[in-house]
C-alpha cells in the first residue's frame, strides 16, 4: 500500500455528514474487499446489501463526485446517462481485474451500451510504484484514445504477475493499440499524467476509500468485487430513481 502521508490521505474531508458515513463504510471494510476470507469470496457483503428502496443508501452528495465529462477519455458511456458508476482501482489489485473480466464486461452489454450506465474510471494507486506507473500509462493510452483496450491488456489473466516496469508497460500499449509509442512514452512520464492520477487518488481518499476496488453508483457506495447481481440491482435501483425524478 502506498505510504504517503498526506493529510487527504489520513484524514478524509468530511463535508457532510452523508460523506462521513460513506468514508466509514468503505474504509471499515477496503481491507477485507481487496483480501476476502476464502478464495470463492467476493469482498465483504457489509455494504453490498441494496435495498428496494432506491434512495436507501444513497448520499446525495457523492453524486457531486461523477464528472460526466464529455471528453473524459477514462469513462466509458454517454455523459447523460442516468447512472454513473465511478470506480476506484488499481491495476495491481487482483480483485480489481476480477471485477474486470467478470463483471464489467457484463455491465457494458446490459447498461453501457443502451444509454443506462456510464462507467467513470479514477486510478486509485496504492500499492507503490508499480502501481503509479501503470496509473500514468493508463491515461496516457486514453490520450490516444485507447485507454479501454489498456485497461483490458492490464486486467487480462495473469497480466498483473508479469508486473509493470517500463518494457512491459510499452507492450502493454503496443497490444493495446496505442499508435504512437514515443507519445505514449512522453505523455506516461509527464506532470499532467502525473496530476491526473494524483486527482484521481485525492478524491478517493476524500471519499474515505482506503483499498481497492472501491465503487459509487449514483451516491451509493459499494466496496469490493461484490457479485454481478450486487451492481445490477444498484444501477436499477438507481434507473428507477432517475426516472421517478424525471417524471415529478
């Protein structure tokens, strides 16, 4: 885990009250989402549990969190979408890359691709250098427009125990099809990627998230690789909201 000791990282700002609950629940229980109990488990269940009620768990203010930037070269989906899932993750997290070949995939087919969902990225590195470094090569495959295809080579089975130094970061992006390598080479190294990340992380840890992976689902927080029906039955209930509000 990364060791910087800045005070946003010690101390979550808690602007609210609803973001103070937030921060404790995704905090109490990061740990055990990164590291479950057993190899079949998915993360602690603690707060995965959705309820009926669309507005249950649900802080008003975390919605604030989700850019729905148009040019955001890191999210997946249209800006308008009704539900925004905002994920913080680190390409070194085992569980991260099983949410990523098990679960998202599925998400893009269901709500992605039909307007439902847009998929926010936030590098969230925290195991070190490593970490950091595939972080920044990350957003520079999205400068060319292929941050998605990165992240699919990053996550693929067996590709976090190859590491990520620099030879393999550069095949990363050559099997992500990223056009210009020299680009790429510059864009991984500079301060705007390295401010991207650093943003990324700074809102995470304002969010009180202390391991990975770590999600919000219109204001809902969600902690772990919980299993499909967990997000399913977030993003729904969060439709649902959506629409109730549209129609007042």
């Amino acid at each position: 885990m990364s060791t910087s000791t800045s005070t946003s990282k010690s101390k979550p700002i808690l602007i609210v009250a609803g973001v103070a609950v937030a921060a404790a629940l995704l905090g109490v229980v990061s740990y055990t989402a990164t590291k479950p109990s057993s190899p079949g488990a998915a993360g602690s269940s603690s707060v995965a549990e959705v309820s009926a009620d669309p507005s249950a768990g649900v802080y008003a203010e975390l919605e604030a969190y989700a850019r729905r930037d148009p040019a955001d070269k890191l999210a997946l989906g249209r800006a308008d979408a009704p539900v925004v899932l905002i994920e913080y993750a680190d390409f070194k997290c085992g569980y991260c890359g099983k949410f990523a070949r098990d679960t998202e995939p599925a998400l893009v087919k269901k709500y992605v691709d039909k307007g439902i969902l847009r998929i926010e990225w936030r590098n969230f590195p925290i195991f070190g250098e490593e970490s950091e470094a595939v972080a920044r090569a990350s957003w520079a495959a999205g400068q060319q427009g292929r941050f998605w295809e990165f992240h699919r080579a990053a996550y693929a089975e067996g590709a976090k125990e190859k590491g990520f130094g620099e030879e393999r970061l550069t095949a990363l992006a050559q099997e992500a099809g990223v056009p210009d390598a020299a680009r790429f080479a510059k864009d991984r190294d500079s301060e705007a990627a390295r401010e991207a990340v650093r943003k990324d992380q700074e809102q995470g840890y304002q969010l009180g998230a202390s391991s990975t992976p770590s999600f919000l689902v219109n204001g809902r927080p969600i902690a772990g690789a919980q299993p499909l029906e967990t997000f399913t039955e977030a993003i729904e209930a969060a439709a649902k909201a959506a629409r109730d509000k549209a129609g007042r």
